[in-house]
C-alpha cells in the first residue's frame, strides 16, 4: 500500500538534502512489525517518513490531523521497532509547516542521526 506524501514531509525532505544528510536514507519504505496486542500476535505494516537503514534510525513526521496525542498504535509501532534495535524519532507537528518550524525538525533530525 502507497501512503501518500505530505506537503510538511515534502518540506522536511527538501530541507534534508540541502543539508546532505539524504544519503542511506529511504523514504516511505513500508515494513512489516509483528505486535503482540491482547496475547494476539499479528503482523501489521507501518511505513516510516523518513529511514536511514544502516543507522537504524526511523523517523515519523506525524501532523496532528492525523495522529492524535499518545496514540496507543503509534506507542505500539515503537516498542515494536525498539524491540528490532531500531531508534524511533516521532516528530509532531501542526499543518501548514512554517518555516521556523520545519528548520527545528530537520535540526532535531540531523541530532538523531548524528547520535
């Protein structure tokens, strides 16, 4: 399944090669978790914004329209990377993206992958 792009990861990525920090970096590259949820295992699929493969580092961009403060998914999703020795930034942030905003997450970003 296709998910689709935002305007703010769009934003962020372009912000991302200016500073050259897109090399190893997949984007939208889906992978298959398996969540164990009321003693159920289940395989479900998450696609990070943003991974760098090689570093082990994932990054989700999560706009509040979509993503709902402490979702107990998302909380799931990281445990379950965690679990696969995968570091998890999720970055909230509220649409439209300005500029002060975008610069603070590629800085937050290029910190964790500098880690």
């Amino acid at each position: 399944m296709k998910v689709p792009v935002s305007k703010a990861e769009f934003q962020v990525f372009n912000e991302l090669s200016k500073r050259n920090l897109t090399i190893g970096m997949e984007t939208q590259r889906q992978i298959t978790l398996k969540v164990v949820n009321n003693e159920v295992e289940k395989e479900v699929p998450t696609t990070p914004d943003f991974w760098w493969i090689y570093k082990h580092k994932m990054v989700y961009l999560d706009g509040d329209a979509v993503h709902e403060i402490g979702s107990e998914w998302d909380e799931q999703v990281v445990k379950s990377l965690e679990v696969m020795r995968f570091k998890v930034r999720r970055i909230r942030y509220h649409a439209p993206l300005t500029e002060q905003r975008k610069l603070e997450i590629v800085d937050d970003i290029q910190e964790f992958i500098k880690e």
